[in-house]
C-alpha cells in the first residue's frame, strides 16, 4: 500500500512536487517558512483541492484533476496531527479521542492512552495538560481513526527542547509499530534525519530534491538544497579541462574534480562537510620539533 502524490497547482502558493510514501516508511518534508509544506498535507488530507494534480493511495484514486475527481476529507480517512493539537477544549481527553474513532469505544480510548503514557488523564480538559500531553493526546485522537496514513504537521513545535527529545524517542518507536505510510513536516533536519527514511526538500512550493536524509545532506543536488539543508561551507570555484582531467579552481588552490561532465570554464558550487573534515597532527620521532597541523579535505 503506497500513497502517490503529484501536485503541480495549488493557491495559495504554486506548489510542484512529486512523491511516493510505502506503508511503514517515513517521509519528512523540510522546507523554510512559507514554501508550501503544510498545504502539501492539506492536500493530501483532502482540505485543500489543488488546481492540477493527483492523488492516489493503495490504488484508489483520492484526486484527479484531469478526471475533476475528488474525494471529501472523511471519505479518506486520514489521521492528521495539527501543529497546534487542534483539541476541543470544552471535552474531555477522553471524549476527544471518542469523537474521533468510528464506534465510540470508552475502552479502547483508555488501551491509546496506556499506549501514549496518559493513564488516568482521560477525564482532563485540554488547558489542564502540558504541551507534551497535548501533542499525545492530538497522537491518539490522529490514531483513534484506524488512518490509512499519518500526516504530521510540526508535531514538536510547542514543547520544549527536553520533552521533545522524549516525544522525538517514542515517536520513533511508535512510526516502527505502524504499517502506514506516515509523512511529517518539520523545520528540523536532526527530527527528520532521526524520524524519516525519506525526505523531500521543498522551496517556494518547489521540491527540489528527493532521498534519503543522510543522502540529502551529503550530496545537495545543488546550491540551494545546500543552504536548506544547512551546509556550511558551500563555495564557487572553476572548471579547467587539462590533460583529459578536470580540476577545480578554487582561490589559490587546484582541486582534482570526480568522473563527471562539466564544460571547461564552467562556474560551479561545491560544498565540503564539516564531518569529511579531519584535523591531523605530526610529531617528528625522537621528540623532533612539532610540525603544523596539516589539514586533509
């Protein structure tokens, strides 16, 4: 069971992305303010129609418009945890699970509970809880539906550094239990590399790039990926063809370029990351005098 998105319009802001998500897997969207990543999951949720695209999931078309099919956000069944929980506020912890399951099962809502760490709160209102019970609660109520995908939309955003952390550990535990396709938005590459399997970049509605997170921060397709996902020594050098070899000029120094195409005099970007860094120090035997350090790229 896979879900497939392509969006190629979408207002408020011109969205064009393509991506697949199997059941079981992760996928992060990463992305600045403002390009489009919370409308991504709207869309999917079916609480936003994009103007061309589709949508699909185990092979049943959700959107199509083309075909001008769409299908309503309960016909879905889409469990959807908002950046800002999004509970009622005058029931119960209890009753809002409740009112999401399909037959109310008082039962059940305490087994979710007991599955979050939140055994005995079922009577609370919602302004009684801390920010990280909130989030378990807007969890479980996402859960109570049976979904056949998970959306999450900055779920770690209102809590502080220490209880995300936790949330961030049995999140991961819990994505592991799950044998659905679950798709998370954050601004934070350390959730997404530790949450997801598979990351999209998105800029200004655009997905740049798609992979691997670990493959993402070591081979940026290009500058901008680069910057996004917080590369810091991103530079500019130049191509100079010798001998059937291509080198990189880059200031002072000449660096030998891989096995690639690249036209002589060409202008490009190049990155080095601080991890492929290493500092070595050599002392000369017989307590020779220390030489400096050398630096190795």
């Amino acid at each position: 069971m896979a879900l497939v998105v392509a969006i190629r319009q979408c207002e408020p802001i011109n969205i064009d992305v393509e991506f697949s998500c199997k059941a079981g897997d992760v996928l992060a969207i990463v992305g600045p303010s403002g390009s489009g990543k919370t409308t991504v999951l709207r869309c999917i949720a079916g609480l936003h129609k994009p103007q061309n695209g589709f949508i699909s999931f185990a092979g049943e078309t959700w959107f199509d418009a083309e075909k001008r099919f769409y299908l309503m956000p309960q016909q879905r069944q889409v469990g959807f945890v908002f950046q800002d929980f999004a509970l009622f506020p005058h029931l119960t912890v209890l009753d809002n699970i409740q009112l999401a399951m399909p037959v109310r099962n008082k039962v059940g809502a305490h087994q979710l509970l007991a599955r979050v760490h939140l055994t005995g709160l079922g009577n609370r209102k919602p302004e009684t809880l801390s920010g990280g019970q909130k989030q378990r609660v807007a969890l479980v109520r996402a859960l109570a539906i049976e979904p056949k995908i998970l959306l999450l939309d900055e779920p770690f955003s209102s809590v502080d550094q220490v209880t995300r952390r936790k949330l961030r550990l049995e999140m991961l535990q819990l994505t592991r239990q799950l044998a659905v396709p679950i798709i998370l938005v954050t601004h934070d590459l350390d959730e997404a590399c530790l949450l997801a399997n598979k990351m999209v970049v998105l800029h200004k509605g655009v997905a740049l790039q798609t992979g691997e997170p670990q493959m993402l921060l070591k081979k940026p397709a290009n500058a901008t990926v680069a910057r996004l996902v917080d590369v810091k020594n991103l530079f500019n050098g130049t191509v100079i063809k010798h001998g059937g070899m291509s080198f990189l000029q880059w200031e002072t120094e000449t660096l030998t370029l891989p096995d690639k195409q690249f036209d002589n005099g060409a202008s490009v970007s190049w990155c080095l990351r601080s991890a492929d860094i290493l500092l070595h120090s050599r002392i000369r035997p017989s307590g020779g005098e220390r030489k400096p350090i050398d630096r190795y790229y």
